[in-house]
C-alpha cells in the first residue's frame, strides 16, 4: 500500500472507529460500505481493507446478505490500544480512564515487585533514567515531554517483572497515559509527590526491595484515580 493510501485506510478506520465506540453505529447496526466509501472518497477496496481491521478488534461482524453490522460492547477486544484510544475520545471519557486506572492498579504493583526481584542492571539503569527525566520534566507546562518519560518508565517496570503477559499491557498503559495528558484530564504540572514516588520505585527495584516497589506502586495508582475524581468526575 502507498502512503497515500495508508493515510486513507489510517483515516477512514479512525473515523469509523471513533463512530462505533461513541455509539454512532449502535448494537446490531450496519455499516453500509457503499456509503462509507461516498462518504470518505475512497475505493470499496480501502474500505474492506477497513473492515477486516475492525472484525480484528471484534467490532463489527461481517455476513453475507447482511452486511456489516456492530457487536455487542462485550465482545469488543477492549485491549486494543486503538479501541481504547478511540474510547477515550468520546463522551464516555471519565468512566473508561477510571476502568483503566483500576486496571493499572491491579496489575502494575505486582509487577514492579516482580521487576524488583528480576530486573536486570540495565533494566534498573533505565527505570532511574526515566524517572529523573520525568523528574526533569515536571515544572513548566512540560507535559508531552512529561509524558515521553512517563510511558517508558512504565513499559520498563512491566518488561523487566519478567511475565510476557504484563509486558503486553504495555502499549495499553501507553495509551491511557497519552489519553489524560492530550485530553486534558491531567493538572498543567504533574503532581510532584507522584513524580517523587516514581523516583523510588526506580529506587526500590534497584535494591531489589520487592515488597517496597509494590507498596509505592500502589501508591501511584491511588493518586492517579484521586486525581480523576477532580479533573473527571
């Protein structure tokens, strides 16, 4: 495919996508492909090509005579970092960043505990390098830069716990981040206790002090969801 047209596949695929989880395109409904192809000036090919990315994400299901028609929430692959990204562009903001955040809070102390027992030297060298960039960061309305060293202190701690599936959950994480920073829901400066706390957790996996990493990591987790409470009620 060219770069025009992964452009064109990249913007009709969010634009629908953005459609069916805003609920646009309710349970049950079809999405006429001869319509979406008018609609966007594209080819029925780039339009198909579509679909099976969005029947990947259990979006929509395709039959013949039918058509393409939405699934339930359910069955929707919510893990999807393009599902997810997708969610929290729509109205139904706060409650997914709060569905999300208890997720993190469920899986992230365990694994920094994990990651205090088997992190490797270079591993805990990169956990303290990013928590002295974020540190680094923090003052000054620097939050896309914030949020650069935020996401890689948190994809190093979940890789370095030594479970591959926490390690998948990094682009998930990902997402949720970049979602409160570029959607508003985060103060102009990062809350300095939060970014101390990551600070100590580089800290603690460094010395190998499993039981601290998890407790301070939980730490973060709460405050995070005390911050929705306050900027996405």
């Amino acid at each position: 495919m060219t770069t025009e047209g992964q452009g064109l596949h990249t913007r009709v695929l969010d634009a629908l996508g953005l459609a069916i989880t805003a609920g646009e395109y309710p349970e049950g409904g079809v999405v006429r492909t001869d319509e979406v192809a008018r609609r966007f000036d594209v080819s029925r090919t780039v339009v198909r090509e579509v679909v099976r990315v969005l029947e990947s994400m259990h979006l929509v299901v395709s039959r013949r005579r039918v058509g393409v028609t939405v699934r339930p929430t359910e069955e929707w692959n919510v893990y999807d970092p393009r599902v997810i990204r997708w969610r929290l562009a729509g109205a139904d903001r706060p409650r997914q960043l709060r569905s999300l955040t208890v997720l993190r809070s469920a899986i992230e102390p365990v694994a920094a505990g994990l990651a205090a027992r088997l992190a490797t030297p270079e591993q805990c060298a990169a956990l303290t390098e990013q928590a002295l960039g974020m540190v680094a960061t923090s003052r000054g309305g620097r939050l896309e830069e914030y949020l650069v060293h935020d996401i890689a202190f948190h994809r190093v701690v979940l890789n370095a716990s030594g479970n591959e599936m926490f390690a998948r959950l990094g682009d998930v994480v990902a997402e949720i981040l970049a979602g409160r920073t570029h959607h508003q829901v985060m103060f102009d400066d990062p809350d300095p206790a939060a970014v101390t706390l990551h600070v100590q957790v580089a800290e603690a996996v460094r010395e190998g002090d499993a039981a601290r990493a998890e407790e301070l990591t939980r730490e973060i987790a709460v405050g995070a969801l005390q911050e929705l409470d306050v900027l996405a009620p």
